[in-house]
C-alpha cells in the first residue's frame, strides 16, 4: 500500500520534473508527526525506519534537502540518526534558530523571559497530573498528551498570560504549547532557504499548525511560477490542514510512501 494519495496534478509534474532534474529540487521536511510518530514522552520519539531509508536516498540525489523543525537541532540528530548524512543534509532546530550542517553546530544565546517562563510552566505542570516541561534551551513547551483529554484548553488561559508575562510568543501544536522568544517561523527560514539555493521546485512536508508558515511560502513560489508541492502528514488532531495538501499522506508511513515514490523516479 503507498499510504498517501495525490490531490492536485502539479504533484505528479513535481515528481516528473525532478525525475528529470533532482539537482533543481529542493525538500523541506518536518521532524514531529512527519519523520517520526507522535508520542506520549517527546524523548522517546524515533524516525520512522521507512522515512529514514528515503531520507539517505532523497538526500543521496536531490539538489538540496532540510529538516525545518520546532525540536532543538541535538534531539533530532539523536532521534533520527542523522550523522551520516549530515555532509548534504541541513537541519533547522527551533523553527531555524538553530541550524546543524557540514560545517558544524550554530547556536544563538539563551534569552532571560524563557528562564522566567520555565519556571511558571513548572508551576502549572505541578498542578495538573500528566502535564510536562519541555526544556529547549531558547524555548520552552508544555505537554499535555499524557493529561486526560480537555487539558490543554484547561491551561491554555494561564499559559498564555505567562508569556505575556515574560516577553514571548505562544505557539500551539499537537498537544503542546510552545513559548519562546524568537520570532523566526518555519516559513522564514524555507524562504531564506530559496533566496540562498535558487532550486527549480520545492516541496514542504508538515503536519501541523507550526507547519502552516512554510506551506504559504510554497504557495508564493507557486504564484511566482516555481514548481511547489505542499506534502501534507495527515492526522485527527489537524484534519482541517488536509484541505492545503497537494498530497496527503496517512502519517509517517505515508510520508516514506510518498518518498520512496519520489526517489523510485531516479533509480
């Protein structure tokens, strides 16, 4: 079974093209929901063995391939074992605050309203069974996917007052609430990513609001004439973000479908 399913013609003509030319083409992907499963406990997450397999060989022939994620750059290498691929992979941690590439590890300081907010989050966790601090060094998160369901909208009021509080941006996702100071979205960063690299086509592969930013940017290299796909990891929680796919992928597994189709076309 292929576990995803194409929703516009311009995804069969991306596949075609980049048959023809893979050193034009450029593939940004998500790590959370995308590459790996959502889990309980964000540290137990893993790459999809799959996903990795397509991973080295879309990396092994595409002219450029991102990771564009939420996570900190050192947990996604961990997770997704990416060592050996990092001579012509690129991964972008905190929505690309932080970037992991060939040359090295690129880091921006830790700003003070997250250390306040840390703190404030401990507070909540405490009073609320099930609820989790995610530490990310320039940012913080709050877990509520082991809380009984109704949870996050619970805390949602007094989680947004301490960002408020400390100076930061709230950004939701699947079970979770991110606070931190960085103003960089995933969108920015695939944008900077084709004025650097110049590609012929570009796709974006995501599942979650966070996501959405960079699915834009796909749209206005579309209007501008570029070849764009948005690939989108379907899920209950986000079924709404289906309507944006050119093709939908039924999680992970789909999303290594749609790979292994992709990289079938140059082997």
């Amino acid at each position: 079974m292929k576990f995803f399913s194409t929703k516009s013609g311009c995804a069969s003509e991306f596949v075609a093209e980049h048959r023809a030319d893979p050193g034009g083409t450029l593939v940004a992907l998500d790590f959370d929901g995308t590459l790996a499963e959502i889990v309980p406990n964000p540290e137990e997450a893993t790459i999809h063995p799959g996903a990795r397999r397509q991973l080295a060989r879309l990396v092994a022939q595409a002219g450029h391939v991102v990771i564009i994620t939420g996570r900190p750059v050192d947990q996604v290498r961990r997770l997704g074992d990416l060592d050996d691929l990092l001579d012509r992979l690129v991964v972008f941690g905190q929505y690309g605050s932080e970037r992991l590439d060939a040359c090295g590890l690129h880091l921006p300081p830790t700003p003070a309203g997250v250390e306040r907010a840390r703190a404030g989050l401990v507070e909540i966790a405490e009073k609320n069974s099930g609820v989790f601090v995610e530490d990310k060094r320039i940012a913080v998160a709050v877990h509520t996917r082991r809380a009984a369901p109704g949870t996050l909208q619970r805390i949602s009021d007094e989680v947004l007052r301490l960002a408020a509080d400390c100076g930061l941006r709230a950004e939701p996702g699947r079970e979770v609430i991110e606070l931190r100071a960085h103003r960089v979205s995933k969108g920015d960063t695939l944008r900077a990513q084709l004025a650097e690299l110049a590609p012929r086509r570009v796709a974006m592969v995501g599942d979650d609001l966070g996501d959405l930013p960079a699915f834009e940017v796909v749209s206005e290299a579309r209007r501008r004439g570029l070849r764009g796909v948005n690939v989108v990891s379907g899920s209950a929680e986000r079924p709404e973000l289906a309507n944006l796919a050119d093709v939908l992928c039924a999680g992970p597994a789909g999303v290594a479908g749609w790979l292994a189709e992709l990289t079938a076309a140059c082997f």
